[in-house]
C-alpha cells in the first residue's frame, strides 16, 4: 500500500479532499495521513498531492509484515512469553533477566 | 476626525456622511488605517486603529461569527482570556519554527530517480551478462573459436560496465540513504510546527468561544438596546455587528454602510466611536 503522511494544515486539508472524492483509492484514513491502495489512480493522487504541497507530504511504499520471515524466532517468541507473563506488572527488562529472550536494547540495535 | 477630501474641502465631526462621494468602502477603510494617504486622494485624520478594530472597520458584516465579534470587542477593552498565556508561549514557539524550513523535496527525487535509473542498467547489464555467457557456451559447444574470442572479449567488457554501474548503484543507495535521513529530521520540525498550529488554533477557538460566554449578555442588551431605536426590523447580523461596535472600545472611526441610523451624527452617538457613513 502507499503511506501519505501530511506535515501541514494545507496539505491534510487537500489529503482530505481527495480521500472524500476517491474513496476507492483509499484503504484507510488516519487524522493526517492515509492508506492508499497500490493502484496507478492511487500513485496518482499521492503525487498531485506531493506536487502541490513538496515537503509537506511523504510517500511511503508498504509492505506486509510477516513475522515468520521478517521476525527472528526469539523476538517473536519473547513477545509470546512476556505478554503470557503471571504479573502484569513486571517490566520487560525485569522480565527478560536471567532467561533466554533478548533485552530491549540488544533488540534496539539490530535491524530485521 | 477630520476627512480631507480630495477637492480640498474638509469635513470635521465624530459623525461624518461620506454618502454623496464616490468612496468606496475599502478605500475609507484603507485611508483610516493608513493616514499618510497619497495628498491627492482621501486623506483621514484620526486616532490610530485599535486593537479588534480590523475585524469591526466596516458595517455590517454578515460573514462573520458572533464568537470572533466578541473577541473584536473583548481586544478592544484589552480584556484577555484564560489561554492568553499558553497562546503567546505556543505563538512564539511556532514562530521559531517558520524559519527551519529545510525542504529536501528535490535533492530526494533526483536520488531517488538516479538510484531507480542505476538499477534499472544495472538489471539490464546483468540479463546482457547471462545471454553472452548462454552464448559463449554455444560456441564452446560448436568449436567456433573466433565467436568464442569475440564474446569473450564482449562478455569482459559488460562485465567492466557492469561493475561501475554496480558502484553507482551503491552510491546512489547511501546517498539516497543519508537525504532519507536528513528528510525524517526535517519531517519531525514540520510535524512539531503542524502541532503548535493544531494547539494554537485550538486556544484561539476557546478564547473566542470564552469572549462569547463573557460577553453574551452585554450583546443581548446591547442588540436590544439598538432595535429600540428604529421601527424596522433589522436583520440579526447587522444588529449584532453594530452591537460589537457600540460595546467596542474604539477611538478610530468605523465606517457604517447601512441606513439604520438617521445621520452620521446619530449612528456615532448610538455607537459610541468616531463613524464614517457612506
């Protein structure tokens, strides 16, 4: 799908106009940005709009996110365990300690 | 107030008719703003604007809301709002923000179309490279040693390209990478300045909307005051417009284009501020 995210009054203001008068185009509305299908009508639209408001806008191309291909076994695994966790109150970090799952930072650092 | 006129006569009064000239009502309005008007045009003489008199310097005006009336007539006063203190930290942090404007639009669309282009040769290089190696095994195959040299030396010579196109390529990726990086920062000052807009329109709305409440029922009696005086019925808009200007605190002149009051003389009585009436 493509991602347009607005950075100014103007250019959410025409965002909105378009996402009213091409409903088909768009997948989903989000305040100030929207989802639009990956159709020509919709690289379209995105780029008018980048045309007339230049760095107020960003397009984004995105992905579907799978975490079986994306995701390593032991970060999907943590997420599992930790929100399975008995005490809802213990942090991840606490949680982490002494066990096989990844610490947060160890996490930050490495890209998918 | 003093209307110097551009024949040279001089009208003088806190209620001057202006009806039998041609003015328009912009150019009265322009002349009370600005008195260093052109000597051969409408020259006024008068107290400088104050403060909501940009919002209330003619009527009747009808595209406009009570609420930003209110908040001309509450400025007037000098009165202020619970928010005052938020908008001005909010306004001049906003301020701060119009001058960062890095705009990376157009370095970031030559290097996206040079990455787009340098991959597209360098697919196409690599599909070149494939068929001569097919080929080159075809030769092998049949013995024929001078097609055999020929695309050998064809095959060396894509590879060369092949291998400075590959070195563009990643050029154009860390280039594009580095602007990527570079945009996102400019992107988070620009989503920064969207939210002080958002905050500051929506402090405006609630000091215009505290005005209103604040000043509802001087409006009342004001608007009830004023129907008072003629026997038609008025509309709403203008009897409200007049009222923000009868309860504005105005030393500079308003210019009034209706007929609800008889004269100039009247209508700055009622209205309690220096009045041009065309």
């Amino acid at each position: 799908m493509l991602l347009v995210v607005t950075y100014s009054q103007a250019a959410r203001t025409t965002l909105r106009n378009i996402c009213r008068t091409h409903e088909e185009a768009v997948v989903r509305r989000l305040g100030r940005a929207a989802l639009f299908e990956e159709t020509e009508l919709a690289a379209f639209l995105a780029l008018r709009l980048r045309e007339k408001h230049d760095g107020d806008v960003q397009i984004e191309q995105t992905t579907p996110f799978n975490e079986f291909a994306a995701v390593p076994d032991s970060v999907r695994e943590a997420a599992e365990a930790y929100e399975a966790r008995e005490s809802p109150a213990t942090p991840y970090s606490k949680f982490a300690t002494g066990t096989d799952h990844p610490s947060a930072a160890e996490m930050r650092d490495r890209e998918l | 107030m003093k209307v110097y006129l551009p024949d040279g006569a001089v009208r003088e009064g806190r209620g001057i008719d202006l009806s039998d000239t041609a003015f328009a009502p912009e150019t009265v309005v322009a002349a009370v703003r600005d008195p260093g008007s052109p000597a051969d045009a409408l020259r006024i003489d008068c107290p400088e604007p104050d403060s909501g008199h940009d919002v209330l310097a003619r009527v009747p005006i009808s595209t406009i809301t009570t609420k930003r009336l209110s908040t001309a007539v509450a400025r007037s006063r000098g009165r202020s709002s619970p928010v005052d203190e938020e908008l001005d930290r909010l306004t001049s942090r906003l301020a701060e923000y119009a001058d960062t404007d890095d705009d990376y639009s157009t370095p970031l669309r030559a290097a996206r179309r040079r990455l787009a282009e340098a991959g597209d040769d360098e697919a196409g290089l690599r599909e070149r490279t494939a068929s001569l190696r097919g080929r080159l095994a075809a030769h092998r195959e049949a013995g024929d040693d001078d097609a055999i040299e020929a695309t050998r030396a064809e095959l060396v010579d894509v590879a060369t390209q092949l291998s400075e196109v590959e070195t563009e390529r990643i050029a154009a990726e860390q280039r594009l990478e580095a602007l990527e990086r570079e945009a996102k920062r400019a992107r988070d000052s620009r989503d920064e300045r969207l939210r002080l807009t958002d905050a500051v329109a929506n402090r405006r709305r609630e000091a215009r909307t505290y005005f209103a409440d604040t000043l509802a029922a001087e409006f009342d009696e004001a608007r009830d005051a004023l129907s008072a005086l003629s026997s038609e019925t008025t509309d709403t808009d203008t009897l409200t417009a007049l009222a923000a200007v009868r309860l504005a605190d105005f030393r500079a002149p308003v210019v009034s284009t209706c007929r609800f009051f008889a004269d100039a003389e009247t209508a700055a009585h009622h209205l309690d501020c220096p009045v041009i009436r065309l």
